[in-house]
C-alpha cells in the first residue's frame, strides 16, 4: 500500500480528501470529508457517547485509520469546553508524508483558529503520548488494525478503515472480535460502512448494532454497542 501514489483532491462540501491513485478508494467520502466525518464521528459516536455517558470524566478513544486526522482534529474542537479528559489513541499503519498534509484544507474549510492545533496533532511524534491541552492526550500508533489486541479500554472507537472492497481483511469477525474485546461494557463502535455482512459478523461477535441515516450521499451507517 506504501507504494500506492496519493494524491490529494476536493470534495463535494469543498473539504479535501486524499484518493489511492488507481484503487478508486478515498480517505473519507467524496460527497464531503468533513461533512461524512462530522456526521458519523462526531455526532453519532462522541456526542452520542457523551448524551450517555454524561457523568464521565474520562473518554479512552481509538481510531482505527488515523489517516490524515481529521477525525482527531474535529474531536479536539468538539471537546474543547468539555470536562472529560480526552486519551485519543489513532492507530495507523501507513503514515502520510508532511507534503500531503500540506495540501490539506481542513481549517480553511472549518477554523482558522484552529490551525495551529491541527499543525501540533501531525507534529506529534509517532508511538509517544503527547498531551495537546490540559484535558486532550493524543498517542499516534504506528501498527496495523489487526494487531489491536486490548481488553476492556476503550469508551468509543471511530472505524475508520478502507472498505471492504479494497480491505475485505480489516471487515471480518475475526477484527470485530477484537475490537469487542477492547471496548468497555457500554462501549461503542462507529463506522461509516452500512454493508450486511459488515453488520452481520458485528452482530456474530456480540454487539447490539443499530442502522442510523448516513452522511450526505449514503443512505446508512452502523453503530454497534457492547452492552452490559
Ligand atoms: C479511510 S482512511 C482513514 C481516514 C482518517 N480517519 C482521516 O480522518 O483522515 C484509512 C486509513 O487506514 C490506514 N490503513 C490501511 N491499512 C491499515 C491497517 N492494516 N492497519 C492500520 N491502518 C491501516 C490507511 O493508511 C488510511 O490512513
């Protein structure tokens, strides 16, 4: 996948994206990056998290496709006058290069203000824990997806991976198992994918999984819950 060129091109909402040369597979989708990641991260995971968790004081959260981190970025900005200590880990096993990020237009798109603090998430030294805020730590893990391998630790994971269609290996039961085992009872599992065999080997490894409306130009998405 290393040798695959990326290139980076603008969504539907006007946000960037970045599209794996000759795969037709992007890193969010086309119909809008931030629209998609506001909508199935932010909304239906970490607010959906918070309205049930209102009483928590602390969020442990992995990403799976840390990617160009947008999702951690949104997250940093939708915590911010939170009193939950943040300890986002994003794991990723193939790391874009500072150029590539260059070329991305997330804070022109949404927050100038914030652009300093989306500099300082990709600065981050890779596999370090880094504290970002008085209450938001960020680890960048440089590992594959299927070597996730915690038990009860997680509040909420954003599923971030490539589909199916390209990366049938990192939508099996064998990697939702794990994912099972590393959420808390009460956990949560957000991903943009809405397939039926998705949902289906989701529901063969334990979880209470809901069919919610998708972003713009999808009619769904999944959220599966460890529940007690
Ligand atoms: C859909 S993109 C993630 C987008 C990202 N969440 C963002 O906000 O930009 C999928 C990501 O998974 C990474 N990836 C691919 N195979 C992987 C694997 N086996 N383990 C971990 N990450 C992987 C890719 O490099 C890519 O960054």
């Amino acid at each position: 996948m290393n040798n695959i060129k990326r290139n980076v091109i603008i969504t539907a909402d006007g946000s960037t994206t970045i599209e794996m040369d000759g795969w037709n597979e992007h890193y969010h989708s086309t119909h809008g990056a931030i629209s998609e990641a506001r909508h199935v991260f932010i909304q239906n995971g970490l607010t959906y998290w918070k309205s049930m968790n209102v009483k928590a004081e602390v969020c442990h959260l992995l990403e799976i496709g840390f990617g160009t981190g947008l999702n951690t970025w949104l997250t940093y900005i939708a915590s911010q006058d939170d009193d939950v200590v943040m300890n986002y880990t994003g794991v990723e096993a193939f790391p874009i290069d500072s150029e590539l990020v260059s070329k991305l237009n997330f804070t022109k798109q949404i927050s100038s203000d914030h652009a300093s603090i989306f500099k300082e998430i990709h600065d981050v030294k890779w596999n370090e824990r880094a504290k970002l805020s008085k209450l938001f730590f960020l680890e960048k893990m440089t590992k594959k997806t299927e070597e996730v391998d915690d038990t009860n630790l997680y509040d909420l994971i954003y599923f971030d991976a490539f589909g199916a269609r390209v990366q049938p290996e990192l939508w099996t039961t064998s990697i939702f198992r794990n994912m099972f085992t590393a959420l808390k009872f009460g956990g949560v599992l957000v991903t943009y994918s809405a397939k039926g065999s998705v949902r289906r080997a989701m529901i063969d490894v334990g979880f209470v999984v809901e069919r919610l409306p998708g972003p713009i130009g999808k009619r769904e998405m999944l959220r599966a819950s460890k529940k007690n």
